[in-house]
C-alpha cells in the first residue's frame, strides 16, 4: 500500500501516518518521529519519496489539493528548493542516508551553514555520526571568503551536475632547513622588478632556495636573482645590504597593495619552514616545499596557493578551475586570507568524489 502525506506548509513538514515509521524512518532515514508510528517529513524528503513513487501523493493541508511529484516540486517548498533537491537525490543514489542539518531530525547537528548531515554509509540520524557537513550552492551563487565553513560544499551548475568540494581549514607547516643560517649583507642591486645578488654563499641557493642562478644550471658560484618579495624578507633580516624600506616600497610600486599580502604570506610560510615559490605557471601566487633539504633533492610541490584579501568573494566557477588545475598536477589548492591586520586564515579546497 502507497501512503499519502499532509503538508502543513505553516510548520514547513509533509506528515505521513499509518506504517509510516517503521516503512521511511526505522528502515531508510527519512523524517522524525512523531506520536505513533506517524513522522515528519521535510520537504526534500517528501519530495524524494513521491519522486521515487513510495508516497502516492502530498495533500495540501489547506485546500485539500493532491500533488503529485510535478506538482509539489513547481510549488518550491522550501528555500533553493531545486538545487537542495538534486544533491539530495545525488545522494540518496549513492547509497547515503541524509537530513536537514537541523533539530529535530538530527539529534546533535553540525554548527555553520549547513543543508545537510550525511551519515556514513548504513548509518543514520540516530547513530551520532556525521560523515559530512554539506552546504548545498547553485554555480551563481557567490560565496564570501567569510563565510568558508570546515565541510563540503556542493556546486549545482546550470546543467544539474554537481560537484562537490572538500573544504576545510589548512595550517602549512614543514622542516625546510630550519637551522640553516643565512649570510650577512651579500652585495646586491636593485633591478626595475627583482634583485640581483652578487658572489652569495652557494647555500642561499643549495641549501635554502633562494632565487634563481643568473648563470642557469650551469655555475660554479651562482649570482643569484631573487624575486623582490624574496629580497624583501632577506634584507629585512641583513642577509643583503639593501634597505628593507626600499625594497617593500619596489614592490607596491610594481605591484600595489598585492605586494603587501603576498609579502605576509610568504613571511608567514618562511618562518613556517615552508619553501615559497612562484606559482606563475600554475596561475597562483605560489608553490610551496614542505621538506626541502637540497635543490638538489627537490620533490614535487605539495600546494598551490592564492592570496586575498579576507574580504574577497569567490565566484564558484573560479573556485572549479583552482582547483581542477592543482589537482591535475598532482597539488592543494590552499587561499590565503590576509586581514587588514596582517592575520591570514588559510583554507584547502579539494575535489570530493562521496
């Protein structure tokens, strides 16, 4: 027998009687328990039951109309009722119990923005755990650098696909030569947008990666080029005899206020033992080097970074291509927030297949 349920729109719940409990709740998740074997239905879930034609109709507690799937799903019960919908359905296909991230469906939910709890598969909302925290956006929907939430976040694009990204808080570390000195006062000079210095000890390069030999792969002593927010950090600790004013002042004048967040950044990494380096082709400020012990033994990057202010927002597309491009050559998109106080909250975006 197919049952019918009764939407009370006032209490935004579709309430389904008879064996409901034991037949939607007790053996595959669906709603909460009321007196009886009755319970409640949010919207998406009565949906997905009429959808999949377990509930034969939804009756509309007001005007005694009968709606079928098409007819409650043009009604739009429910704020991003379409998208929200698609993921739950996604979901549901891949074997996962899920509930509205609220009380009374689940016990304990997640805190933040959040649609869903997913349980892990073959548990549910009863079982007390939570295997993702899901916010649920259509690919127009911006989303403030504020308001990034440890969790996932899926992407409902304008052809239904969905695509779900793993994000959550990033605390780079490494042990990049952390007792390796550097030198005090190696000439150099001050080029139009880098900086050159002149006869420095081979392990500014070899040991602690520090710009480019001028002379390529091929030197005996390297004249080394450094990018001007490397030579901001090492004149700022006397390692080149230039003045750490004049060389920050370069840098806002061939790059504005950016120069002033990439400069924390990389400051931060450093002092993190994390190696920095340009990320230009990979179309990020950086790459970094957790573990680095020699140029010579040098491994692959491990992430990629981008540096914004922490009020930026991102565009989801933007989002998509960062990190489709750091996956595809094997790395982590991490942003870097930088506030008006220096402080930078980092932030890892990954893929997630559920």
């Amino acid at each position: 027998m197919t049952l019918e349920g009764r939407f009370d729109e006032e209490a935004g719940v579709v309430r389904v009687g008879s064996d409901a409990r034991q037949r939607y709740h007790d053996a595959r998740g669906y709603g909460y328990p009321l007196e009886g074997n009755e319970i409640a239905l949010a919207p998406i879930e009565a949906a997905h039951l009429l959808y999949r034609g377990d509930l034969e109709a939804v009756v509309d507690g007001a005007s005694g109309d009968r709606m079928d799937f098409r007819a409650f799903a043009a009604r739009e019960p429910g704020e991003k009722f379409g998208v929200r919908f698609l993921v739950y359905a996604d979901l549901r296909s891949r074997g996962f119990y899920l509930s509205p991230a609220a009380e009374p469906w689940v016990p304990d939910p997640p805190e933040g923005t959040v649609d869903f709890a997913v349980f892990p598969r073959g548990k549910g909302p009863r079982d007390g755990e939570v295997e993702y925290a899901l916010r649920v956006i259509g690919e127009r929907t911006d989303v403030p650098a504020g308001d990034l939430e440890d969790g996932v976040l899926a992407v409902v694009d304008e052809e239904s696909e969905i695509t779900y990204f793993d994000v959550s808080p990033r605390d780079p570390s490494g042990s990049s030569t952390p007792d390796a000195g550097l030198p005090d006062g190696c000439e150099a000079d001050l080029l139009a947008d880098r900086v050159v210095v002149w006869e420095p000890p081979l392990s500014l390069y070899e040991t602690t990666f520090y710009g480019q030999p001028l002379e390529g792969r091929e030197y005996d002593e390297p004249t080394l080029q450094l990018s001007l927010l490397e030579a901001a950090f090492l004149a700022e600790r006397g390692a080149i005899d230039l003045d750490p004013e004049t060389v920050r002042d370069r840098g806002h004048e061939v790059e504005g206020e950016r120069f002033a967040r990439r400069l924390a950044v990389y400051t931060e990494l450093r002092e993190r033992d994390v190696v920095p380096k340009t990320g230009y082709k990979f179309g990020a400020d950086f790459r970094t080097y957790a573990d680095v012990e020699s140029v010579e033994n040098l491994g692959h990057s491990e992430l990629l970074l981008r540096v914004h202010p922490d009020d930026h927002v991102f565009e989801p597309r933007d989002l998509a291509l960062d990190v489709r491009l750091a996956h595809g050559v094997r790395k982590t998109m991490v942003f870097a927030l930088v506030g008006a106080d220096g402080g930078i909250d980092w932030w890892s975006v990954e893929r997630l297949t559920p």
